[in-house]
C-alpha cells in the first residue's frame, strides 16, 4: 500500500496508479483491524479509517469516485452536512469550495473520533457533536451497526435510553450561529422523511440547495426512492420546495433540490489565493535578508506573518512564487506592532518570473500603526512571484522593535 501511494503522489494525475492505490487500500482495510491511514497527494494530509468498516469505500466514494462533485448552479457560503460520518464527504467539500465555511454534525462516537481527526488541519470546519431530527428532543439508538457507522435512532424509548439531545436544523444553525446555510447536505438514513417532515420548514428559505444522499445501508436494505411529494409543490400535496422557483434533480445516488436562481452565484474571474497557507499542502516561500533571530520571520495566525525589517539600509523581503490565473491586485493588512522605535518602510511587489516588476506600492508605518495596502495591476497568467518587503525609514538610527507584520495577504 505504500509503494502504491508513493508512486501515485510522484504521478498523481496517473488515473492508472490511482486505481492501484485504492484497490491495495481496499485490500488493506479488507484484511486487518485497528485504525489506518490513507494518502492523497491532493490532500497534503492522511485521511483516518477503521479497517475491516465501510470508512475505505466512503473514502473511495468520495476522492475516486468524485461523489463531492454533484452538479450545483450555486457557490454556497455556509456548508451544513448532516450525518458528517467520519469527514470523507465533508473533506471533499471544503476542498471543491474554498471559500465556505463547513459545519460538519455527527452523534455516532466512532465516527466523531475520525471526523474530528479528518477535519482537524481545515480551520473552515466546524464539527459538532450532536443529532438532527424532526423536533427538539432527546433519541436513543433503535438499531446500531457493529462498527458504528450507522444507527437507527427513535423518541419512543425509555428516558434513560434517550441519551443523545437531537436538534431541528434550525436550532443546529442557531448553534453554529449561523442565520442559514446555502447547502445542506444529509447523508444519513431516512434524511428526507427527517428533515423535511413539516411541509416547509422556515430553514428551507434560506436555502440555495439541499442534497440528500441515497446509498445502501450496513443493514442490508436497498436505498428507498424519495418520494417527490416530501420535496415538491404538486397539485397532490405541498412540499418543501416549490415547483416554480425549484428543479429537483437526481443525480444516483443523491438528490438536489436547488433553486433555479440561486442567492449565491459562482463568483466570475479568478478565485482568491492565500500566500501564507493555514490549510492543507505547501506552496513554496523564500526569504532574503532576513534576520537569523527568532523575531525576524513567524507566522502570526490567521495568515498573517512578522518580517522584523533589518538594520538600517537592508531590506527583508519575503518571496510567493505563484502560478496565476488572472488576478488583478494584491490585498494586505500592514501593522507597526512594536511598542517604541522608528518608523518602518513597507512595500508590495508583483514580479514576473524573470524578476521583471509589473507593480510596486510602499507604505510607510509609525509604531502603532496599520494601514492597507491594495495593489493593482493587468490580468496576470502563469508564473509570478509577488514580493512582500519591510525596511526601516530612510535616516533611521535603529531596527530596534521593528515589529512590521503583514495581515492576511491575498492574491486576488
């Protein structure tokens, strides 16, 4: 399984090695017990499952299968995934849209273990450990398999065996503090006839999608037909959704319902890149000139970094090779968090790969002082490299708690 995954993240558009790989994984998970790890060279981070449990063909499903990629008209914000299991379908999400944030539910304790692993490198999901019903209330498991990777849960057992609170979607939203997710994903058995029990729940206004999953079940039953009436306004009953302002399409093994004009459209033009990255995988960054001292470079979080300028007359520089495709500014906060001392030179650059400047702008900070600099400049394509730099003002005496940090920079 090793070999396979080395050779996949050398070649990882080899459709034939990653075929190998999930069949070796497959048989990995198949013929042991204990908790394995898969890797993906789109990942940049290994994926946790149970061998000898579904977790590998849900992994499968989702990373070779392409199960994330169903048809959407949306570019949804806020992500609600019901039935989160242990994060696979979640992963894929957050990854085909960048830009959301994720709430991911599960009650299952197994599953929760992996789902807050799998989804621990990704500071855009949340995870809550709770369940969802039709109404508020508190359910017990009916039916559970043996490796916990799905249950049957029920009100109607004793007080003692109601061990999990069980929340609507409106009061899990209400959690997350969220005013309404665009897409609801639910991934769990009988999620229509759940969700969807009242003839128009008040969360389904704010909806742009909601996607139901339909699989086989652990339990041996086939995946039941959604019948269109939970979901549709027809002339024989009032549904979620109505007729003239929603499709419902069926995509096996999931169904969307999504209106035909969604609040959330893709965003034309080139999408957002971070140049300090919190999320998954590495993109290159060199450093010139830059102090040796602890102080003179570290991330600050929240993408953001301190470039402690160098004694007067140098310049420390911090260089982003990137690949664009029609940005056409460069974003940052800038902030002079010293407490005392001079005054720092800041500035921004594109450069093309050759070293040629297309753009420059400088700012110039007092201690205690932010500013932010915006960076325009043509439609940029292929290789670049923008340039972030700190020095100390002309005629300064010292670097002396030149503390110059950049905030949240972004191509864009």
């Amino acid at each position: 399984m090793h070999e396979a995954a080395g050779q996949l993240i050398a070649s990882p558009a080899d459709a034939a090695l990653r075929a190998a790989y999930f069949a070796a994984l497959a048989h990995f998970g198949a013929s042991r017990s204990g908790l394995g790890h898969a890797l993906l060279p789109e990942l940049g981070h290994p994926l946790a499952f149970r061998c000898a449990t579904p977790d590998v063909a849900a992994i499968a499903r989702c990373f070779r299968d392409g199960f994330a990629s169903f048809p959407l008209r949306c570019e949804p914000r806020r992500i609600l995934v019901l039935g989160a299991g242990g994060g696979y379908l979640t992963v894929a999400l957050a990854r085909r849209f960048p830009e959301a944030q994720l709430a991911a539910v599960e009650p299952l304790a197994p599953l929760l273990r992996l789902l807050l692993q799998n989804t621990a490198p990704y500071p855009r999901i949340r995870v809550v450990p709770a369940a969802v019903w039709h109404s508020a209330s508190r359910i017990g498991p009916m039916r559970e398999d043996a490796a916990g990777w799905s249950a049957r849960f029920t009100d109607r057992l004793p007080l003692e065996a109601r061990r999990l609170r069980a929340h609507t979607v409106a009061s899990l939203l209400e959690l997350v503090g969220w005013a309404g997710a665009d897409l609801v994903v639910a991934d769990f058995h009988a999620a229509a006839e759940t969700l969807l029990a009242a003839p128009r729940p008040s969360w389904v206004a704010g909806l742009d999608a909601l996607a139901i999953v339909r699989h086989a079940e652990p339990f041996g039953e086939q995946p039941a037909v959604l019948d269109p009436a939970l979901l549709e306004d027809t002339p024989f009953g009032e549904g979620a959704f109505r007729v003239t302002t929603h499709s419902i399409e069926r995509h096996a093994p999931i169904d969307v319902a999504e209106r035909l004009v969604p609040r959330h459209l893709p965003v034309p033009g080139p999408r957002r890149l971070a140049l300090i990255q919190e999320e998954p995988g590495v993109a290159p960054l060199v450093l010139a000139g830059v102090l040796r001292e602890p102080w003179g470079f570290f991330l600050t979080g929240e993408g953001g970094f301190q470039l402690h300028p160098p004694a007067p007359g140098g310049v420390a520089r911090a260089v982003f090779p990137r690949t664009l495709a029609g940005q056409t500014r460069l974003e940052t906060g800038l902030a002079h968090a010293g407490p005392a001392g001079e005054r720092i030179r800041f500035t921004a650059s594109l450069e093309t790969e050759a070293g040629e400047t297309i753009a420059t702008e400088t700012r110039t900070l007092a201690p205690g002082g932010s500013a932010r600099l915006v960076l325009g400049f043509p439609p940029a394509h292929g290789p670049h490299r923008a340039v972030l730099a700190t020095a100390m003002e002309e005629g300064a005496a010292s670097n002396a708690y030149g503390w110059g940090r950049f905030l949240g920079p972004v191509l864009a």
